[in-house]
C-alpha cells in the first residue's frame, strides 16, 4: 500500500500539534520532569544575552539556576511563561535564564511577552543551537535545573507550573 505525500504532510501537522500541545502532560507533575540520582556536571554553559554578549556561567556557583529553552510559536511555552516569572519574584535565590531558541529579536520578544503578561524576565539566546547540542534537548519548552555547586541536578521535559505546591517543594530541597 501507498501512502500519498499529502497524507504523509497530514500525518507530521498533526504530531508537531501534539507535540506543541504537551503530550507530557502538564497536569501530572511526575511525568514531565527527571530528577537525577547524582547530579550532572556541566563542562560549559555559554550563550548570549539580549544584546548578544557572552553570558559564561561555566565556573558560576551559589544560586539555584533554571535554564528555560522555549520559542515565541511553542504554546506550552506561553502557558508556562508566567509561572516561571512568578517563581523569580518569589525566590530571588533561583536564577532563571530564559533562553530563545529562535534567530535574536528583540521586538518579537518584547511583544510576547507583553502579550502574556510578562515584565521582569530577561532573554537569552543560543544563536549557533550549542546547548540544545550539549544537553541533547528534544522539544520545547525544555528547562534545565542546575544546583548551587553548578551541576545539572534535573530536568523539566515539557510544560510545568513553576509555583505549583510540587514545584515549589522541589526548589526548596535544593535552595
């Protein structure tokens, strides 16, 4: 049997829908994030900020840190976007770094996160897709969880709420 080029098009519309609609499973907090029996350590941790400079946290030590890697088009990211700023506000012991995996823009940026309600988090950039290499990323949103001696401790793969009870008593083993 034959499958037409138009039903093969069909078929990966239809995956990348659910795939941009969480099949993690936001609202089942042990499905979508990993934490590690023994933390990672991470070599380099090297991106930009929004000016494109180099941001190094390579040798960085002392805060709780979130690498969030998330896109303007990635709805979960939208969903979730708000929390993670809540959480700053409320812990301002966690770093977060917000990391966008489109090409820098600055104005594309500022909208959405206007248009979500966002003020206080600061964008970053991984231009040449590096980290996404580094830590092997396979969707979006994607957030790395990194303890105060600078070692990947865990992972949320997919869409969290960041200032849910479970989240929350998460960090707080770790601050």
């Amino acid at each position: 049997m034959k499958i037409s080029k138009s039903f093969k098009i069909y078929i990966h519309i239809i995956l990348l829908y659910l795939i941009s609609h969480n099949l993690y499973g936001a609202e089942d907090f042990s499905k979508n994030i990993v934490i590690h029996e023994k933390p990672t350590q991470i070599k380099e941790l090297k991106f930009k900020d929004s000016d494109l400079n180099d941001v190094d946290l390579t040798n960085k030590k002392g805060n709780i840190m979130i690498l969030n890697f998330w896109a303007t088009w990635c709805a979960p990211c939208k969903r979730e976007m708000p929390s993670l700023e809540k959480l700053t506000n409320q812990f301002p012991q966690v770093k977060v770094y917000a990391i966008n995996m489109e090409q820098p823009n600055k104005l594309k940026v500022r909208d959405f996160f206007r248009s979500i309600g966002v003020a206080s988090l600061d964008t970053y950039y991984d231009p040449k897709l590096k980290l996404v290499k580094q830590f092997k990323m396979r969707g979006l949103p994607t957030s790395i969880l990194i303890d105060k001696n600078g070692n990947e401790f865990g992972r949320v793969i997919g869409e969290v709420d960041f200032v849910s009870d479970e989240f929350i008593n998460l960090i707080k083993k770790y601050i």
